[in-house]
C-alpha cells in the first residue's frame, strides 16, 4: 500500500517525518508521500526541509521510500496554478490541493482551479460539481477517497462522480497524528462503503502505486 497524503510537524501533523514514516510501515505500506500543508507563506520553506528527509531518509530506506510535496489549503484559487508551478520547480513530487470539504469553509472555486492547474490529487472534494469532475477526468487529476473524519463523509459522493464522468480515484489517510493510518482491510471497507465493487477497489490501489512510482518512489 501506498499512502499520498500526510502531514509531519511541518504544518500540523503531531509526528516528526521519521516517526510517521515507522508507523505506516509496521501497518504494511511501502511508502507514503508528506504532503504538508502549505500557503504562500511557507510552501518553499516546508519544501526545503522535506527535501532533506528524503534525500536522508531515502539512502538507508530500502524496503520502504517517501515522495515529498504539498497540499495547499486555503489558498485563493486565482494563485493556485502559480504556486503550484514553482513548488514543481523547486522539487516537489507531488501536489495535492485541499478541496471543497463540506466540514471546513473553502473558498468557492477552489476545486476548479486545482483542476486547471492540473495538480496530482484534488483532497476531499466534497460536493465536486458535474463541470469539476468531467474537467479532472480531462486533464488526469485524482479525486481522492479519505479515511479522515469529517471530510470522509462525501466519499459515496465523490466516488459516484468520479465513475460517472470517470475520474481516477485514490485513497489516502489524511495522517495527522497516531492511530490516523487505516490497514488494507479497513481501506477496502471504506472504499466499499462508498459504493464500490471489487475491481473499482483493486483499480483504486493501483491508482496510488502508479502515482507513487511515477513521482520517483524507488528510484533511488
């Protein structure tokens, strides 16, 4: 397994890299993407440090890689795509954008514009509009299923959309703090409750191995 969204002390998660990279591992993933929360205020900072746990971590690692990136939460969607692209230039494997959840008050727009700035993966979009989830079908964005509370509860929602306009589908933990990292068993479950069958499940893990490897997972 393979998880693409986590947070470190870096924004708000409660566990140093180092830590939160030991818990996945024991639940049997091979490697997870930091993904912290980042604005224009601190993206190239978090980036920075990011980059130097993984060129650390990654040497000794073998059986298990990071990727690093961000996800960018509460950012005017008009500044979107320009961040997005210097955080791509300054090393980021991957980029998430924090969605239109339903349980936190996003600015109006913003799925859209994650979609146009083509990021990796659009976090919990919420109620993703009929217009926002052809266009991500389009232009290969994934929407994500989450195993996190509260922005968990549109996952029936987003997964219709995404089979409907045919979207590619991810699911991630949103780890912020112990106990936040779900085992294979209970993501399949979640992927169940969410109205998909076997095949839609297997092609959702898939989904995460092929970005992770794709972003430079393993390479090393």
């Amino acid at each position: 397994m393979f998880d693409l969204h986590t947070h470190t002390t870096f924004s708000d998660g409660v566990l140093i890299p180092a830590e939160s990279c030991r818990r996945a591992k024991v639940l049997g993933y091979r490697g997870v993407a930091i993904t912290d929360h980042a604005d224009e205020s601190n993206f190239l900072f978090i980036l920075e440090k990011q980059l130097k746990f993984k060129e650390d971590f990654n040497k000794t690692s073998k059986d298990f890689k990071v990727i690093i990136g961000l996800e960018f939460t509460h950012v005017l969607p008009e500044h979107i795509v320009r961040i997005t692209d210097i955080a791509r230039k300054n090393g980021a494997d991957i980029i998430l954008v924090h969605g239109e959840t339903i349980v936190e008050p996003v600015e109006s727009g913003t799925n859209r514009a994650a979609i146009e700035a083509k990021v990796d993966i659009l976090a919990h979009p919420g109620l993703i509009s009929d217009e926002d989830a052809m266009l991500a079908a389009k232009n290969g964005v994934y929407l994500e299923i989450t195993t996190r509370k509260g922005h968990s509860l549109t996952n029936a929602y987003v997964a219709m959309m995404a089979k409907r306009y045919g979207c590619g589908l991810v699911i991630d933990n949103d780890f912020h703090a112990p106990g936040d990292y779900v085992n294979r068993d209970m993501a399949e479950k979640i992927l169940k409750g969410a109205g998909l069958n076997y095949e839609e499940i297997k092609n959702v893990f898939k989904n995460n191995e092929k970005i992770f490897l794709e972003k430079g997972g393993f390479n090393e």
